[in-house]
C-alpha cells in the first residue's frame, strides 16, 4: 500500500510534499511505539507500586 501511496504523491505534490509526508509518517508511527511503550511501562509499574503499598503496614 505504501508504494502506491508514494506513488499517487509524487505524482500529485512533487517530491518535496511526498518527503515531508513520509516524514509526518514516521513520526506518527514513533509517536505511537512510545505511547504504547509508556502505556505498558505505566501499568506494570502501577502494579509494583500496589503490591509494595499493599505489604506496609
């Protein structure tokens, strides 16, 4: 899908317009890795967190 995309771009914007989509792209895409990361990260530290709380007295 990504080659037709790049394809219908170059032909519509030039290749400054498809660079710069391929750019807003990828950084999309690391956006949404770090989101999940963090996401992930953030509950199993949540979890940590209950279990010592969960063991004072």
């Amino acid at each position: 899908m990504l080659p037709m995309l790049r394809t219908y771009l170059h032909a519509f914007l030039g290749e400054r317009g498809a660079t710069a989509v391929e750019y807003g792209i990828m950084v999309a895409l690391i956006a949404i890795v770090i989101i999940g990361a963090v996401t992930a990260l953030g509950l199993g530290l949540k979890g940590t967190f209950s279990s010592a709380a969960s063991q004072m007295p």
